[in-house]
C-alpha cells in the first residue's frame, strides 16, 4: 500500500443543508445565522493532525460571504479574508482544504429561493458561479466535493424536489463541466449505486472521485457478499473501475464504523484505486457537540492506526 493516502474530516461551516425555514428537522433546524462557533472549528483544527488527518474537506453552503451571489449568505458569514486566514492556517499545519458545496436537491437549503430552482436556466448560473467563486478562494484545489447524495430518496423536507434520472445525469454532467472549466477534479457521494447500481456504473463518469458511505456494522452473507447493498456499493464501484474514498461515521455511537470500513476496503478495493478514507461526524460545529467531533477525528486516528499502520510513519 502506498503511503500519503487521503485522510480526510468534514467540517462544517453551512449551517442550513437539509430543511427550509419551518422544516422539522430536529438534528439541523433551520437558523437564520451562521451556527459555526470559532472556538470550536480552531480546536478541532488544531486536534485533527494528532488523529493523522492531512485533508479538511469544509461544507461552506450559506456561511461565507458571496460576492456573486451575497443573497445567499447568511447573518454572520465569512468574509474572503477570514477564510482565506484560516485556509492558510489549516494548510500551516500540513492539510489541504477541499471545498464542499452540496447540490443535492435533498441538501440545499443553503441555496435560499435558487433551491426552488433546480435545473432551470437561472439555476445553472447560479451554480457555476458558485463553484468558479469558491474554486478560485481556495486556490484551485485538485477537489472540490459536490455532494449529490440522498436526493432518490428522501427530497428536502418542505418542498419535495428529486430530479428524474434524466434530469439528474444532466446536472451531474453540468456540474462537472463546471469544475473542468476551474481547473478541479469532482468529487461526489455514491449513495445513488445503492437502488440503481447498472445506471450508475453506466452514467457516472470516471473522472469523479467517489465517496460511497455506509454507517452501519460490515457484516458478510455466509457466501461472502456483504450483507446490504449499501456495503455491497463499493464492490461494484470497484470492479467498474472507479476511485474511491469510503466514507464513515460515529454518528448513533457507531465506534467501530471507521475500523471496519478501512477493513472491508483493504479487502475489497485495489491500492491504486483506494486514494484514502473520509469520516463525518454530521454536527454542526457548536459547543454542545464540541466532543462528539472531538471523537470523531480520535476514532479515524485510532482506526487508521490499527489498520494502516504504516500511514502512521
């Protein structure tokens, strides 16, 4: 295996993702203000390389000031300055920041009256300008996540919009000529192989990275598959040939989830196509879940640890 994998940690600053205003969403209600506690994301910052973390991959969604679209931004966002401060900050202690703007149709509420827009002409504008903007603030990464995940399933929590395939494909494809035009690579969550893997494997094009997820306990059928299709996602994924970052969390008090996702992809994925691990802990950064993102990263380290050991070096 080689060294200098991807170990990355999703921080966020977007406050709103999953409900509109009046949504009943009890993990991630709706606020009308940046919820990102500066305490909070420097101490966590500071902790992540001790967990040999060397990637911050930030959901900025409505909480950095936009100079293209500033009705976006929420009371309280970002200045360019500020995240330009702490990019350099986060890059001083040897990570790379990646940038995430999540376009899923059951994740954007950030995107204020435009996530009523979807696929419409103004729509596309706006999502392009979204992306060169960021791109450009962050220097032209080799990454930029555009989310994409859950839309099949579930539809934001007021109005319901989920893309019909067609649609879907085209705004994927849209959104990643948006980033060959900046000059970045696309990275996406692969959570639509689950229910429609044929489709998926034949439509997705192979120049986005892929982050497939799964939370749950690995666990094999007695023919050695494993035993959801969520699991069984990144085997598919594998022998289509596809570059892939799994995907885990501790959320639910999951303490295991990071360990045997790395164990199932050491099995599953070849080398040259495993270009490293992303967890998440899915709180928001404030002070009453300071410790659960705390542990988050402490559980990657420890997981990293016992089964890359040689990353640790």
């Amino acid at each position: 295996m080689k060294a200098n994998m991807m170990w990355a940690f999703l921080m966020h600053l977007n406050t709103n993702g999953s409900g509109e205003k009046g949504a009943n969403v009890p993990l991630a209600p709706w606020r009308d203000y940046v919820t990102a506690d500066d305490n909070v994301w420097r101490q966590t910052i500071n902790f992540l390389p001790t967990c040999g973390v060397n990637t911050v991959v930030i959901d900025l969604g409505d909480a950095i000031e936009y100079e293209t679209h500033p009705e976006i931004s929420l009371p309280g966002a970002w200045s360019k300055d500020k995240v330009k401060r702490e990019l350099d900050y986060i890059r001083s202690l040897g990570m790379t920041p990646i940038p995430m703007l999540n376009f899923s149709a059951a994740h954007d509420a950030w995107l204020k009256v435009y996530s009523r827009m979807v696929s419409t002409p103004q729509y596309y504008q706006v999502c392009e300008d979204l992306i060169l903007e960021v791109a450009e603030l962050f220097g032209y990464p080799e990454l930029f996540h555009l989310g994409m995940d859950e839309e099949w399933d579930q539809g934001s929590e007021n109005m319901k919009i989920v893309r019909p395939r067609r649609i879907w494909w085209h705004d994927v494809n849209f959104f990643f000529s948006v980033c060959d035009k900046a000059g970045v690579r696309p990275w996406v969550w692969a959570d639509p192989c689950w229910n429609t893997p044929d489709d998926y494997l034949a439509n997705m094009s192979k120049s986005a990275l892929q982050s497939n997820w799964y939370y749950g306990t690995i666990r094999k059928n007695p023919d050695g598959s494993y035993e959801r299709k969520e699991i069984e996602a990144y085997v598919k994924l594998e022998e289509a040939g596809f570059e892939q970052v799994p995907t885990s969390s501790a959320f639910g008090s999951r303490w295991f989830n990071a360990k045997q996702n790395m164990e199932m992809a050491k099995e599953s994925i070849a080398p040259e196509r495993l270009k490293g691990f992303l967890t998440c802990s899915w709180y928001r950064t404030e002070d009453r879940h300071k410790y659960a993102i705390l542990n988050e990263a402490y559980l990657f380290g420890e997981a990293k640890k016992i089964c890359y050991p040689e990353e640790c070096e």
